[in-house]
C-alpha cells in the first residue's frame, strides 16, 4: 500500500505537470507542528515546533483543487510538562519527520488566482489521506496519515497569493511520542487513541504558467 501510495504521487505530478500548465499552482510555506497524544490530550499548541514545506495545486474550476503537499516537521514533548502524569523516570520525545499528503481541496467563495479585483479571496477546507517518513524510527517508519484542515487565501498580486491554514493528522499509530500506555497519580491507566499532530502555517502561492486569455475581439 505504501509504495502504491508513493508511485500515485510521483504518477499524479508527472501528469498534471505535463497536461495541464495553466491550472497548476505551486506553493511554499512555513509555521509551527503540535503534538497531540499520550501526553497531551488537549491543549492544540502545545510545544510548537518548526515546520515547513511545499504544495503542488491542479484546479478545477473556480471552487476545487486536489493539492500535494511535502512537509519537513518536527513533533516533541516531555512528560514533564504535565503534572497529572506519573512517570518515573521522567520520558520525553523529539522526531523529524517528512509529511506527503493528496488531499481534496474545496473553496467555499469563487476563487481565481488571476483576479485581484474579483474571486481574490476565499476560506477553503480540504481532506485527503498521507503518509509519513519517520527519520530513526525502530519501527513504524511509514505510518498512514488522515490530514484535514481549513484557512484563508487571497491574492495580492496577479498569480501571486497569500493565506493562512490550520490543519490536523489523524495517525493510525500510538508511537510517534514512544509511549504506548500511561498512567495517572494513582498509577491507574489512561485510555488512550492514536497520536495526532497539528499544524499552523502561513503560505504563499504562485501560478507559474500564463492561463489562455481570450481575445475581447472574439468573444460572441
């Protein structure tokens, strides 16, 4: 499943990049990455840690896009940060990572990168599946991932665009914090799901090829 999943992506570029030029968008961005899991179960911006990336976007039409996106992250936390855990000797966590995800996305406004005065704005969700590639890992080193999430765009320049996003990935392990059951004061233990992670970004996008304009002269 994990080497389809990566011959998918790698297929998927290759064929917009070759067909469709002028609906392909591309993107870098950069923010923070917050562990959620066995020691955290509730604050999202807990111990934010550096993160950044690119996304490739094929649209389609004015409202939906599929995006790919790659992340450099980094997730940490330590048992010490939370009083009602009873661990002995004191455990903690620190893994980078690279975060490959397709996801759907969906504008709820008309949105058109080439338009400043018109469709230049929109709040946006999407969802999609992923994977992971954790660096020195013992096990577990391509976990599956579910990421989702929502933000803002909008376009300062023509092709140029700029936003913010807020997202989550829902893990399908219980080890990215090397933890598998805990406990709490009085020793008793605490059920538990699989980690997350979230993520805060800002970002900006660009449209690297020319869309087909009509000529006025032509139009009916």
């Amino acid at each position: 499943m994990k080497k389809a999943f990566l011959g998918s992506l790698i297929l998927n570029l290759f064929v917009i990049a070759g067909f469709s030029q002028d609906i392909i968008s591309v993107g870098m961005g950069a923010g923070t990455s917050h562990y959620l899991g066995d020691y955290n179960k509730t604050d999202p911006f807990y111990a934010p840690s550096p993160s950044f990336g690119g996304i490739i976007k094929n649209e389609f039409g004015l409202r939906t896009s599929l995006r790919y996106s790659l992340y450099y992250e980094n997730l940490q936390g330590s048992t010490s940060d939370f009083l009602y855990l009873n661990f002995s000797p004191k455990q903690s966590f620190n893994k980078t990572f690279i975060d490959m995800s397709v996801a759907l996305e969906y504008n709820f406004l008309p949105y058109e990168m080439y338009n400043i005065k018109k469709y230049n704005f929109s709040p946006f969700v999407f969802a999609g599946v992923g994977m992971n590639y954790l660096f020195n890992a013992e096990k577990n080193k391509f976990p599956v991932t579910i990421p989702f999430g929502l933000g803002i765009k909008y376009n300062i320049f023509e092709r140029f665009s700029v936003g913010i996003e807020w997202s989550a990935r829902k893990l399908f392990i219980d080890t990215m914090d090397g933890v598998e059951t805990v406990y709490d004061s009085d020793n008793e233990p605490i059920i538990h799901n699989n980690d997350w992670y979230h993520m805060a970004f800002v970002f900006f996008t660009f449209k690297p090829f020319r869309e087909k304009i009509k000529c006025p002269a032509y139009d009916d």
